[in-house]
C-alpha cells in the first residue's frame, strides 16, 4: 500500500524553525515528483515547494523562498523541508504528496498531484 507519511510539525515562536519529514512507504520515492503543500483554517491548500526525481530541481512558492529548503535522500525513501525564519502566517498544516507522471513546476498546484499524506501542524505564536 502506498502511503505517505508527514513528521516533525509543531509549535514554534516566530522566528524559529522546524524540520518536516515526509516518508515513504509501499513504493520508491525514486520516480516521483514531491511537493509539500499547506493549508490553513478556512484557506484553501497552496504549494510550498517541489523537488524533482532526482533533486536536480527545486522550486518555491514566492512567499517562502530564502527561508524554506526542500531536499530529498532516495536511499531512505524521504523528502524534507527545512523551515526557517517562520512567521505566524506560516501556520498551517502541511502536506507532502507524490506524482509519478509530473514534473517540479514553478507553479506547485495540488491536482497535479496524486498521493498525500495526512498532514503534520505548525503553529508559529507567540
């Protein structure tokens, strides 16, 4: 059974950082595209980031460039995102999910997507 798997959410002040996790199981990350998504409360869920098969690729919604890192290690099935310098409008939950036909865009949009995860939260508060 394919399934994706999110981690390392929480609660951070502004200013922090978290490190977000998605692992793979039931398949090989290695023919799949990654983006990471978020969503949150009344919201609809936009692109973060991808990361292409290989990690040769990588692209960031505008809003979090310079302050979010997406990386990938096929050997361990996983795809990360570093998140740095957090602000409370980064709040939200967070999703990863996998494409097998795709491409990392510029634009990452949730239907070019087929498999996602259930999602880890973060909250940046005071």
């Amino acid at each position: 059974q394919l399934q994706l798997v999110e981690s390392g959410g929480g609660l951070v002040h502004p200013g922090g950082s978290l490190r977000l996790s998605c692992i793979a199981s039931g398949f090989s990350l290695n023919d799949y595209v990654i983006g990471w998504f978020r969503q949150a409360p009344g919201k609809e869920r936009e692109g973060v980031s991808c990361i292409s098969r290989r990690g040769g690729i990588t692209n960031y919604q505008d809003s979090v460039k310079g302050r979010f890192f997406i990386s990938r290690d096929n050997a361990r099935n996983t795809v990360s995102l570093q998140v740095n310098s957090l602000k409370p409008e980064d709040t939200a939950v967070y999703y990863c999910a996998a494409e097998k036909f795709g491409v990392c865009s510029a634009d990452v949009r949730p239907h070019d997507y087929t498999y996602w995860g259930q999602g880890t939260q973060v909250t940046v508060a005071t």
